[in-house]
C-alpha cells in the first residue's frame, strides 16, 4: 500500500486551528506546513525541546532522540538543568514503580494509523509517548491502561501562555482527544502496511477491549526544571462533544490544506512565520532557501 497524500496528526491541527478556532492568516504560512509536514524538513530543537525530548529519553530508557545538552565551557561537566532533568526522570520511575506499571523502549514511542471515518482518504498519525501503559490507580488500586504523555517545562505552576501547567483546564487538550480516538478500534493491516515492523498486535490485542469500548485513559506526566522538583500527574476526562469538536478541526484542517495544495502552497512571509516567537511555541521555519524568507525580525 502507497502511503497517502494527506496524512493529519495533531500537531499539524494546531498550526491552523487553537481550540477549533481558525488562526488569523498572519500565523499561516503553508509553504511552512508543506516543508515540515509533507517535505519532512526540521530544524534543530530549542533549549526547551531538547530538554523535553531528553527527560523522554531517561524516563523511557532509550536513546531514540539522541539528545546532547551543553556542557560547562571550562570543566565539560554537566549543567544544573541536565542534573535537574535526571533527577526527574528518577523520581518518573519511583513513580511508575509505585502504580506497578512498566515503561521501555517497547512501548514507547508508539506510531498509530486511522483512517479518518468522516472521509476514508485521510489517515491520521501520532506518536505515543508511552503505550499501552498498564498500571494501578494509586487511590483506589483499580487496574488502569492509559495513553502516557510524558511533558518537560520550565515552571509547573505557570498559568501563562499555550503551556499553563497550572491550570491546565485553560489548555488546548487536542493531543489527548485525538489520541484516544486514534486508540479505538485499532487497525492493524492499516498499521503493518504503512508502520511494517509495528509492535501493536502484541502490545494490545490481548487488551483491546480495553480501547474499543473507551475505558483508556489519558494522563500527562509533567515535571519541571526548578530546583524543588515538583511533578504532577493529570488525567484528561473526556466530554460528550470532545470527539464531534476533534472532527471538525480535522475536516477544517483538510479543507485548508486542499486549498492550500491547489495553490500550491504560497508562502506568507513574517517574523513569526519564518523566525518563529518562542512566546508563541512557534518555530524557526525548516525551509532554508525559501525565497521569499525573512532574515531579519521586524517589529
């Protein structure tokens, strides 16, 4: 099976859409989208991803990242943010210890396909964190199997910008609602085909009831870089309308990439578009010798 033209994940929802509302025109930049999206093109992660995608890496014991972080100029030894990462990813693993659950390079990491059931055409994609996580609900002792999503941030208890760890009932939860629905009803020929060498037969079919009748859950694991440590565990409940609002972000986010394709892709050159504003959690544009770039910040 040819892999298709339009693939959607939710992070690509969230370069056209911020809680189901459109963005202006000005954050848009489909010649952007096309570059990271289609053409595959990234540039090197902030100080802040590279954070993040090391904690995952320690919490899950593996190395698929391959992070390095900066080292003291004079002594090569590690900073107190690394320090502070690894003491994280310790406390993650008492942590999971604690619920009897188990996280590895086997099941983290998890690439998901679905079919789009509004139109066949469209397949949708993510990456779990860690899945199927199988664990004990710490209060009641109640066997629980959750999507883990695993999160690194500067400050937990901030309630400013995308990243309101402090009150999180104010964020964007897109990533959770479009991985549970990606977990129903799993198909795994569709898989085999586009992921060959997949491990999700073995990983879930013995559960997969579990998934099919909507008793997985969504959790965040978020920890911070402060020097206190602090952690949290947020589970996501799902609303009545959260899978009929996730489809309609999709069917905008198809519709304006259709568009967007027969137009073939026009650029639309800003600051934030091709210099990115780390305010915003916009990134630095992939697509180097595009020509109608932005070298310069304008304000």
């Amino acid at each position: 099976m040819d892999k298709p033209k339009l693939v959607i994940s939710q992070s690509l929802i969230k370069e056209l859409l911020r809680k189901g509302d459109e963005l202006p025109d000005h954050k848009i930049c489909y010649r952007k989208i096309f570059a990271k999206y289609i053409l595959g093109l990234r540039t090197d992660p902030s100080d802040a991803m590279k954070n993040g995608l090391l904690f995952e890496d320690l919490c899950c014991d593996t190395n698929n990242n391959n992070i390095e972080l900066a080292k003291h100029n004079k002594s090569g030894r590690k900073l107190t943010t690394e320090l502070r990462i690894e003491q994280q990813a310790h406390i993650f693993k008492e942590w999971v210890r604690s619920v009897e659950g188990v996280v590895n390079e086997t099941n983290s990491q998890i690439v998901i396909f679905k079919k789009w059931e509004v139109d066949r055409k469209v397949i949708l994609r993510g990456v779990l964190d860690i899945f199927p996580f199988v664990h004990y609900d710490i209060n009641t002792g109640e066997l629980i199997i959750s999507i883990l999503d695993i999160k690194m941030t500067g400050n937990i208890t901030t309630t400013y910008g995308k990243f309101c760890w402090g009150e999180p009932e104010r964020m964007d939860h897109l990533q959770a609602v479009f991985y549970s629905y990606l977990v129903r009803d799993i198909d795994y020929n569709l898989n085999d085909a586009l992921n060959p060498g997949n491990n999700l037969r073995v990983l879930t079919e013995s559960i997969r009831n579990y998934f099919d009748s909507g008793q997985c859950t969504f959790k965040y694991y978020v920890a911070d870089t402060k020097s206190n440590f602090d952690s949290d565990v947020i589970k996501y409940k799902l609303k009545p309308d959260d899978f009929a609002e996730m489809h309609e972000s999709i069917r905008k986010t198809v519709f304006r990439l259709r568009d967007a394709n027969e137009e073939e892709w026009p650029a639309n050159p800003n600051s934030i578009n091709c210099l990115g504003d780390y305010r915003e959690g916009t990134f630095t544009c992939p697509f180097i010798n595009c020509s109608s770039r932005l070298k310069e910040r304008e304000i």
